[in-house]
C-alpha cells in the first residue's frame, strides 16, 4: 500500500500495525503530532477530474491531488487518526465496503458517471463518517483549527459540493465568529446540510419563521392540493409558495435567484419522477424524506441524479459570486 501522503510503500500488516497505533493513542488521549497532525485531517472528497482525485485538507483548506482513485481508502483509513474513539467501530466497518466504493471508481473510469455525481456518491457513501460528530471531535478539532480555515474549507466546497441553501447564510455567519467551539459547531451545520436527504423544504425552513412555515403547510393551493399532497403537481406549486413566501421576507435577489432555479430544478425533477413521488413524500412535504441514493434509484428505475444540472450550477453559480462580492 503507497503512503498518499509520503509516497513511502508500507505492507497491508504495517499499515493496520499503525492503525491499531493510532487507536490507542486516542483512546489514551495522547494527541500525538505525527498521527494526527502528519495526516493532514482529509475530511471530505472535493473533486474529480479526468484522472485525478482532489481531496480536501482540513488542516490548510487547500486540495490534495492524488493520482489514484484507489487511494481513497488509504485517506479513509488516515481519517481514523482524527476522531474520537466513539466512531472507531463504525469505521472499521467502512473498510468491508471497499468492494462498493471500488464499483464507483471502476464507472468513473468507464466514463459512466460525471465527476461531480461521484462526489455525490462518494459523500453519501461516508456520510456517518464524516458527518456525524461528538462533543468530543468538536473539541478536539477547536484545538487544530481556526475559523478562519473552517472558513476557507467551506468556502471551497461551496465550489463543488451539491448545493444547499443554508449553507451561505451558516458560511456569512462562520467568517465572523471569533469563538472557534461556535465556528466548529456552526461547520458542523453546514456537513449536515450536505446529506443527499436534505429537501427543499428543510432547507427554506431557516428562511421562514415557524408560525409562517406551520400556516404555510397548512394552506390549501388554489388547485385544491396542500403542500403534504403527493404527486409532482403538489411538489411544483408548494415550491411557487415557497419562494413567494421568501420574496416576501425580502431576502438578497442573487439568494432569492438561486433559490428559484433549485426549486425549479427539484420541480423538474418531481414532474419527471412522478411515479416516484406518488405517496412516497416524507411527512414535511416537497421532496423524499430520509430516502438514500440505492432506495431512489430502486423505485425511480432511473438515475437520481437527473436532476437537471444546469439548473443546479447556475444555482450554484449564484451563490458562489454572492459570497465572493460580500468578501
């Protein structure tokens, strides 16, 4: 196994002789530099071009190009020195899963999949591994970390990740903190709004004050369906509520523009899946409630990943600028 971090080739023994190493460092307590530190805290894969992988440094904020898709589990394996001993076993079990996240590779590399939808992949594929923090990772990353590099790690994944839109408003807040527990904290908000089963609704939420989002649930469309109602025709006109609903709130334009071409996109989508969405909408209304990318594509008998891109990048597109002229 090639170190991706060192070039150095280790035996598949010695590398879990390190592991088991770093294992009882943190269960010990012993922040040590070299198994922490020297490991560069990978915590999420960025980016995929052509034959390249790009992974994400959450020491500096910067990428790491790596020239082999396979070392994504030597970098899953690193991972395991930054986290609190809590998770060990659940990452143990991610190694069992190396033939999965290989089939992802091997459709990569037959061009059957588009970079941006591997990240999508890949990201769900670890979501319990990288998005599921304890108090104690908090802690242990306020130590390594400021908000100053939470920042410009959340930054570049607004480039890449698929988009959410709390992440803006969690992003403007976290570069003024000064506090690094509430930066950790508020980063920590934002990983869990790049779950592939956050919606439409759930993410306007934050947009809306209870009292309007409950009336809003509430109110009859003029077609007689309510926002809960099943089908793509309910998923379009709840979304046209919503973004009425936000308008009104006078929220920033490129923000109410971006949210408009998602909503759109996620009208499409529901409109071309419509044998889908029938009866499988979760309780909170537009979109598909805790379902995972297998349980879509099982009942969709399609890509989910349909969803029209352009939409979704000129969203994306939006965001991104808005940010950059507010820096």
């Amino acid at each position: 196994m090639k170190c991706p971090f060192h070039g150095t080739v280790v035996s598949v023994s010695a590398y879990e002789q390190y592991l088991r190493l770093a294992e009882v460092l943190t269960l010990q307590g012993m922040p040590n530099d070299h198994v922490h530190r020297d490991q560069h805290l990978v915590t999420i894969v960025d980016q995929c071009e052509g034959s390249w992988l790009y992974l994400l440094r959450m020491d500096t904020g910067n990428l790491e190009k790596v020239s082999r898709y396979g070392e994504i589990i030597a970098f899953l394996h690193s991972f395991l020195r930054c986290i609190s001993p809590q998770t060990l076993s659940a990452i143990r079990q991610t190694v069992k899963r190396e033939a999965e996240l290989n089939k992802l590779v091997s459709l990569l590399e037959r061009q059957q999949l588009l970079p941006g939808e591997l990240v999508f992949l890949v990201a769900h594929w670890t979501s319990e591994l990288f998005f599921t923090r304890t108090d104690i990772d908090l802690k242990y990353l306020a130590k390594l970390l400021d908000p100053n590099i939470i920042a410009r790690i959340m930054r570049r994944l607004l480039e890449f990740v698929p988009l959410r839109i709390e992440i803006p408003r969690l992003l403007r807040k976290l570069s003024r903190l000064d506090d690094v527990s509430s930066a950790l904290m508020l980063a920590n908000r934002i990983s869990k709004c790049l779950r592939l089963n956050t919606q439409l609704l759930a993410i306007l939420n934050d947009f809306l004050s209870v009292e309007e989002f409950n009336n809003l649930r509430k109110e009859k469309l003029s077609n007689g369906s309510g926002i809960d109602s099943p089908g793509a025709s309910g998923t379009k006109n709840s979304a046209r509520e919503l973004m009425a609903v936000t308008k009104k709130r006078k929220l920033n334009p490129e923000i109410i523009e971006a949210m408009d071409d998602i909503s759109r996109a996620w009208c499409d989508w529901g409109i071309t899946h419509a044998r889908l969405a029938k009866n499988k909408l979760g309780k909170d209304g537009v979109g598909l409630q805790g379902r995972t990318i297998p349980d879509l594509e099982r009942r969709a008998k399609a890509p989910l990943l349909s969803v029209p891109h352009l939409a979704v990048a000129r969203a994306r597109r939006a965001i991104v600028k808005f940010f950059q002229n507010a820096a």
